[in-house]
C-alpha cells in the first residue's frame, strides 16, 4: 500500500523506530529504556520481514497445486534467529538491572547519576 | 593434506564454543579445573589457527561449506589473508587464561569461576567466527556472541557499579548491533544474497542507490561504535576500568578490534559499488585524528591506572582509524600492523596493572608510589608496555606509528602526521607521570611498601609478553610481512 509516493509499511517501521529512540534516549528509567530498544528491534524486525514480502505471495512451500509468485521465507529465518538475539540481549539487561537496583536501590538514570 | 584445511577449519569456531559449553561440568567437583580446562581449549584453538595459517601459505584461500549447502546459498566459513591477519590476537588468550587462576582469588567468589571461564570461551569464539565468516548473516550472529559475553564479563565481578557500567555497555552496543542487522536486512532486500562476495560483486552490478549508501552507512557507523572511535567512545572508560583486569585486557586488546575488521569488511563491500569512498576516508581520518589527541588529553587527567589504560586504548583506535583513512599502502600497513601490537601490548598492560593491583589492592596513581621498589618485575614490564605504546624505538608500537606517519606524507596529509605526533608528547606525558609515581617516589601506603611480586601464574605471562613487545620492536620486519598481503588483498579490492 502506498501513501503519496511512499510504502506505507515502511513508513511505520521508520516511525516504530523512532518512538523506541526516543525512549531509549529520552527516559530515566532503565527498565523504560530497555522496552525502547525492544520496540527499535521490533520495527527492525517488522521491517526485514516486509522486505521478503511480495504482492499475492504464498507461503514457500511447494506442494500440489501451489504457484509462483511465493514469499521470501530467508528474512523469516534471519528474523527468528535476531529474535532469540534480542530476548538474550533483553535478559542480561534486566539481570543488570535487578543488580543495579539491589545494590543503589534506584533505576533511575538521574538518580544515579546523583550517587558519589 | 588438500581437503585438511576446509575440514579443519569449522573446527576453529566449534572448538571454544564447545569447550565454553563444557567448563561448568568440568568445574562441577573442583571449580579450579575450569581454568586449566579453558587453557587446554584456548591452547589448542591456537595451535588449529596456526595449522590453518600454514596451510594458507601453501595452498591458497580456502572455504567450508556448513551443511553440505554450496555457497553462495549455504553458510560458507571463509579463511583468506585477511582472515589469517586476525588470528595472532587469539593467541592472546593463551596468555589471559593463566593470569586469571590466581587474579580471580580476590574479586570472584569460587561459584562463578565457571561462567566466567565459559564466558572467556564464548567471546573467543565469537571473535573467531567473527574473523573467518564469509556469510553476512553470521557476521551479526558472531558479533553479538562476543558482544552479549562482553556485557557479562564486565559485570562479572559483581557489585553495582560493575553492572551499571555493563549496562551503560550494553545499551549503547545493542543499538549498533541493531543498526547491523537492518543493514543486513536492507542488503538482503537490495541483493537477494547473503554471502559477503557474492553481495558485494551484485551491488558492483547494481546501480549505486541511497539504500546501498544508508545500508553502508549504517555499518559503518555501527562498527565505529564497537571501536569505540571518539566520539562514540563514552561507553569504554567505565566498562573497560570496572571489569576485572584480565576481562579489561580482553576487552581493550581484543573486542573493540571487531569494530575495525568489520569496518574494513564494509570498505570491502563497498569497494566495487561506485559509492565513492572520499567522505568516508575524511570523516576517519579527521575522528581518527581527533580521537588520539583527545584520548591522549583525557588520559592525562585520571588518576585510577585502569581508567588511564582505557583511555589510551581510545587514542590508538584513533591511530588504527586514522590508518584506514589515509587509505595508502604505509598508513594501511601500519594500522593492520597496529591492531595486533596494540592489542599485545593493551595486554601486557592491563595485565601488569591487574598484578600490582592484586598484591597491593590499591588502583591508584597516589596509591601505588613507589611500587617498583617492591615489585621490580612487573614494574618493569608495566616500564616496557609504556615505551611501546608512547611508540618509542625500539618497541612494538614503534613500528606501526611509524609507517602511520609515514602514510601521511605519502597520501600528502602531512597535517595528520603533526596530529599524530602531537598525540603521542600527550601519551609520552601520561606514561611518564605513571612510571614517574611508580619508580622514582616513595610509597605512602604500608601496603604497597610491603607488597611481594606476584605469583609466578600471574607473573610469567606478564613477563613474556612485554619481552614480545621489545622483540616484535626489533625484528619489526616480522609482523609487517604477515599482514602485507592482506593490505595488498584489500588495495587492490579498492582499486588502488
């Protein structure tokens, strides 16, 4: 779908992108920061994924009575694979996090930037 | 003896991953074999590289196919010159390992030996895959492996500053990965390919696009992040200060040499698309220069040794990068030739800081007066590391300024020759204060007037690396020949 010259998915990845910056950047709260980035890594994903898609695609799986034109099934499998990626990178964040807090009992950026 | 080395070669990747895999049930009845578990694993990955680097000579480039699927539709394992070029650093493991037996007694409790040799592991795997793979794909599935056990190394040690360090780390380095996998995603889509040859002879075909330019870009830019290029450097200081000293010299040595050879995969990718490389060659060269000077001046300031090393670790990226930039065939030289001696000699340091740091507990200039006096060995090696890393002959670091130097006044930049000395009096300055506190004051501590030299574990790796740093100082002709075909690999894939 196209929106005065543009492709309307693509235009909401960017946008998806640029919400998740902003709290990566924009929020004190680390925990808020760490959802930012999942929602950058979302729209990264979002966006691999509708690269591989075609108009009236089917789904890669030659069987009886299936036709070109078929879907990419390659940004599937990168994406599956950066998705194991983020909950990794996701969950030693938080361990991080969990640590930071039990030791200054806060998990705001501001805060601890206060601490000697 | 033709088939040896593309069946040995997946072997190179497997074996540390393995063997990272493995540590915690060796560990189980005594949580001490795990070090020396790891030192068999690290030592033996060693000696496959150098088979692999002698089969090289002999036979050529060769690739493993993983799965049986023939490239460039399956995942092909690459091992060219340029590959060969990395392998050196890992043998720096070999050195790392040992130091950490003792080293771990005092900031690790015995319960967490284990993840932090699996971790060692890990990252040395990562850094491997890293270096020989010939798939895209895996180009980001290998950096995030030494990425996600960098974030955990670092914190590794435990207590809260640690951690927010390795957050701090973390959030920045997880942004860069991310801009590396929408490149990737971008070139898939511009390409239809992932094997790194293959995309870069269809983006040659293609016409030159903005998306091949933000895809290129996006690269670039993320792996200026993983070096740690002034001034996407903030992450470094606190990160490589905190993390105990053998995680640091890994880190400072090793880890931040991913951001350099992917940026030079990204020159390669882009050699043959049209895309000019003119901006990209100046806004290195202007960061790389600024990066050694500012380095240099933030370094003067500190007082924490270790936070005084990661600063000087900034510096040199900004020789390396500055090399790279100039783009001419004494400048390239020179930085390939640097990412090892800079990493050898980091080591050294890093480790010899550790050594003192663990005998007297105190990390800190005013602290640490006089410690020569009681610890003449290591002090010694600390003495040599510096002069290596001022780049004063006949040193390591020596060599490789010198040909930066060099690359200036034959690309006609002489100004960033200037820049590049005006670096190094900075450099010269800090060394100085520190060997000045260590050799020539009396110590204010009784710890440190009462302090013994080191166990000889931790000891004897301290010692011969900073001989290797006055030995590839003198017979610089040595390194220089291994890395000339690589840079003669990649100018002529730049057309030059």
């Amino acid at each position: 779908m196209t929106l005065v010259g543009l492709d309307l998915d693509y235009v909401a990845c960017v946008v998806l992108f640029c919400v998740g910056l902003y709290m990566l950047v924009a929020k004190s709260n680390l925990i808020k920061k760490v959802i930012g980035l999942n929602v950058m890594e979302t729209a990264v994903f979002a966006f691999i994924v509708t690269s591989g898609m075609i108009e009236g695609g089917q789904e890669p799986i030659v069987v009886a009575g299936s036709a070109p034109p078929y879907t990419s099934p390659i940004p599937h499998a990168m994406v599956l694979t950066g998705i194991v990626v983020a909950v990794s990178v996701t969950a030693v964040a938080l361990a991080l996090i969990a640590q930071i807090h039990a030791h200054y009992g806060t998990i705001e950026v501001d805060e601890l930037k206060e601490l000697p | 003896m033709t088939t040896l080395g593309p069946t040995l070669l997946p072997w190179l990747v497997a074996l540390p991953l393995a063997g990272a895999a493995l540590v915690p049930i060796v560990a189980r009845r005594d949580a001490r074999w795990a070090g020396g578990f790891t030192l068999v694993v690290a030592l033996v990955t060693t000696s496959l590289a150098s088979v692999l680097v002698a089969q090289l000579a002999s036979q050529g480039p060769f690739s493993a196919d993983l799965g049986g699927w023939a490239a460039p539709y399956g995942i092909e394992l690459h091992f060219d010159r340029f590959a060969a070029w990395t392998m050196p650093l890992a043998a720096l493991f070999a050195f790392v390992i040992p130091f950490s037996w003792r080293y771990l007694d005092a900031p690790l409790p015995r319960e967490r030996w284990a993840p932090f040799y699996a971790l060692m592991l890990l990252n040395l795997g990562g850094l491997l895959g890293f270096s020989v793979t010939g798939d895209l794909f895996n180009l980001f599935v290998t950096m995030e492996v030494v990425s996600l056990s960098s974030y955990a190394l670092v914190a590794v040690a435990g207590r809260g500053v640690a951690a927010w360090a390795a957050l701090k780390y973390l959030l920045l380095g997880a942004v860069s990965s991310l801009l590396v996998l929408f490149a990737v995603g971008l070139l898939f889509a511009l390409t239809g390919s992932l094997n790194l040859a293959d995309v870069s002879v269809r983006l040659a075909a293609a016409e030159p696009s903005g998306a091949a330019l933000l895809a290129l870009a996006s690269l670039a830019v993320a792996f200026l992040v993983k070096a740690a290029l002034f001034p996407l450097h903030v992450w470094l200081p606190d990160a490589h200060a905190i993390a105990p000293s053998p995680v640091s010299a890994v880190l400072s040595g090793l880890v931040v040499k991913v951001g350099i050879v992917g940026l030079l995969r990204v020159l390669q990718l882009a050699a043959g698309t049209g895309i000019s490389l003119e901006p990209l060659n100046t806004v290195l060269m202007v960061l790389g220069a600024t990066a050694i000077v500012m380095g240099a001046f933030l370094a003067i300031f500190q007082d924490d040794i270790k936070l005084m090393l990661a600063y000087s670790t900034i510096s040199n990226i900004g020789y390396i990068v500055l090399g790279i930039g100039l783009a001419s065939p004494f400048a390239l030289i020179g930085a390939f030739v640097h990412v090892f001696n800079h990493g050898l000699i980091k080591v050294t340091l890093f480790l010899a800081a550790g050594a003192i740091i663990h005998q007297t507990g105190y990390r800190t200039l005013s602290d640490l007066r006089g410690v020569a006096r009681r610890m003449p060995q290591t002090a010694a090696a600390m003495a040599i590391g510096a002069v290596s890393i001022v780049g004063l002959p006949p040193t390591a670091g020596f060599v490789c300024k010198w040909y930066i130097a060099l690359g200036a006044f034959e690309a006609d930049q002489g100004g960033y020759g200037f820049a590049l000395v005006f670096g190094a009096l900075f450099i010269f300055v800090y060394y100085v204060r520190m060997l000045d506190a260590f050799f020539f004051r009396s110590p204010v501590r009784p710890e440190v007037a009462d302090a013994v030299e080191a166990p000889w574990s931790m000891r004897a790796p301290v010692l011969v690396l900073a001989a290797a740093c006055l030995v590839l100082g003198v017979l610089g002709g040595i390194p220089i020949g291994f890395v000339e075909p690589a840079v003669v690999d990649l100018l002529a894939a730049l057309g030059r």
